[in-house]
C-alpha cells in the first residue's frame, strides 16, 4: 500500500491571502471614515448662536480679552487669523457652557504680535465670517487702518452681511458706519 500524504493546494492559500487582503482594504476605509465623520460631528458646537455685543482689547502687548454674549448657553471656542481667508488657529475657548463669554488668549499660551490686528471666528456661529477684531497692541484702535478703505461698498455693512469687514468697524458695534470713519483721523 501506498502513503500518500496530503498536498496543499498553493491557489488555495494564496485565495485566502487575498480574501483577507481585500476585506482589510475595504474595511479600514470604512473604519477611518467614520472615525472622521465622528469627530467632525463631535467638534462642533452643539448649538448654533449668533454672538452680540463682541468687544475685544489688547490687555498686554502679546495678549486680548475678548467678550461676547449669546443668547443661549454654550461653550465657545475662538480662533484667530491674520486676514479673513486667513489661517486659523487656537485662540482660546470657555471653561464651561455660559452666555456671558470673556476669554483671555494668554490663558492658553497664545501669543499674538504687538504690530498685527486678527480676526476672530467661533464654533458657535457654523459659518466662516469673523465675529469681531482684536486690533494691533497700540493706543489706537484704528492702527494700520487705510482712510480709502472706507468706501461706499464698506459703510453701512453689519456682522452677517457680505463684505462686512471687522477691522473697519474700529468701536466694535457690529456696523460699519461712519462713526468709525471718524475715529481713524
């Protein structure tokens, strides 16, 4: 009598190899996206506000107070960019959810330059316009401020409408009128 022995079949290996090759690629793209998916759901705020009575001052050379209210309570986060299209960055954000939002950039480390202005943007309005200016570390607001950037386009433009530019409202009533004019001469 004969002894065979059993011979693996090489196809057969090699089809499981690629069964599992193809379940892991399609697979982790499910996973990673809902991982994405979850912490973009996640980051956001879970109510939409808009913010009133913004004010923002220089408190030091290198740092700001910013204030605001919101009609409900919610937990703030700020940003700050050079210019409005500009790259953001952490600014700082609230302790707790609240309706009375003060926060101080040097709380978290955030150093800004004495010679620049920023604009501020926060998680709770779901847009990308700025929600106020924090101006340039100097005795007046209206530093660096062009008079011809004042135009008929400009003026007469609040927070929410296109084109409004934070910077141009220098006393931080949320419109662009030409009582700011006055304050740049």
């Amino acid at each position: 009598m004969q002894n065979y022995t059993k011979i693996k079949n090489p196809f057969k290996i090699e089809k499981r190899r690629n069964l599992v090759a193809a379940s892991i690629l399609i697979i982790l793209p499910l996973v990673l996206g809902g991982v994405f998916f979850v912490q973009q759901y996640r980051s956001r705020a879970n109510v939409l506000t808009k913010p009133e009575e913004f004010h923002a001052s220089r408190v030091s050379a290198t740092s700001a107070q910013v204030n605001f209210v919101t009609t409900q309570s919610v937990k703030a986060t700020i940003m700050c960019a050079v210019s409005q299209k500009g790259v953001k960055f952490f600014c700082g954000e609230d302790s707790a959810a609240t309706v009375q939002h003060s926060i101080l950039t040097s709380d978290f480390s955030v150093n800004l330059n004495t010679g620049q202005g920023y604009y501020v943007f926060s998680n709770i309005t779901g847009d990308d316009l700025p929600i106020g200016y924090i101006p340039a570390d100097t005795t007046n607001p209206a530093f660096g401020l062009d008079f011809n950037a004042y135009n008929d386009e400009s003026l007469g433009l609040c927070y929410g409408d296109e084109g409004f530019n934070p910077q141009l409202d220098v006393n931080q009533d949320g419109c662009v009128f030409t009582n700011d004019l006055v304050e740049v001469y």
